[in-house]
C-alpha cells in the first residue's frame, strides 16, 4: 500500500491534482501495481479525503468566542494530547516520539496531528514502521495543498540508517 501512495505523491504534486479514485485506479493498475495493494490505498486515501475535507469545513464554520485567549484555535497552548492503549499498542512508542517531535517543533499543528493519527491507525503494521509513518505525514501534508519546509521534508524523506551521528 505504502508503495502506491508514494507513486500518488510523486506524480500529483496536490491532493486536489490527483484525479477521481475510480480513474486513478485505473492509472495505478496500468503502472502494474497489484490489485490489493490498490485497494488498500483506494480506501486509505478516500479516508484522508474525508478527513481533510471534515477538517477544512469545521474551520470554516468555527465561531470562536470573542473574549477566549485561543480564539480560532481549536487546541488551547496548555492542553495534552493523550494516546489510547490502542493507539500506543498500534503506533508504537518510535511512531509516538516522532510525533511528538514534529508537534514540538511547530510543524505539526494538532488538527494535522489528529488526522495523521487517524490514517496511522488505518493503515497495516503492529506497530506501524516509522518510514511508514513519515510517508503517511507527506500525504497529510498532500491532502492540504501544503509542502513542509525544506527541514521537515528533509526528516521525513532522508533515510536515518546512513546517517552518521556526531
């Protein structure tokens, strides 16, 4: 699955470039990718479709209350975010800490972060693997019409194996 939502993000540089599911299906199967594998990604991507779509609305319909101290900010800057047993179980604390570290870092406002753990729990893996994780960023990301800066999309695409440490 990971390996077709890869190709969607190379070849369709926004969510809202990539074209009807039903007609990239028929894309994705004549790049010879296995109908399963398809199918999953079909799903996922479907799912953070309407996720991103759920989220832009409900901005856009927020009415924030004139005398709060976060108005228009639907996470206030004290509040925690605290992980079910099934997503600690299904993330993993590597997937955990990596989420925390773009949330820390500001480049992970708590609505992506929200969707981001959504479409984690959505996809294969117990626990899910960090490359898969990142990838599910990107198209996170995607879905908005957004690119990360040069320092995220160096994170989240450089592989941490050949890295040296210094």
């Amino acid at each position: 699955m990971f390996e077709v939502l890869v190709f969607v993000y190379e070849h369709y540089w926004r969510g809202d470039a990539c074209p009807e599911l039903p007609q990239l299906e028929r894309r994705l199967s004549a790049h010879g990718f296995e109908p399963t594998e398809i199918h999953e990604a079909l799903v996922w991507l479907d799912g953070l479709n309407l996720a991103a779509q759920s989220t832009c609305l409900a901005d856009a319909d927020a009415q924030p209350l004139p005398d709060a101290p976060d108005a228009g900010s639907a996470q206030s800057t004290g509040s925690m975010r605290i992980y079910s047993v099934a997503e600690q179980d299904h993330l993993g604390a590597q997937c955990l800490g990596f989420i925390s570290f773009l949330e820390s870092s500001g480049v992970l406002p708590p609505a992506m972060r929200e969707i981001v753990v959504d479409r984690a729990m959505a996809a294969p893996g117990d626990p899910v693997a960090l490359d898969d994780l990142k990838i599910i960023v990107l198209m996170v990301y995607w879905s908005f019409g957004q690119e990360p800066d040069a320092l995220v999309l160096d994170e989240l695409c450089d592989d941490s194996d050949n890295r040296l440490a210094h």
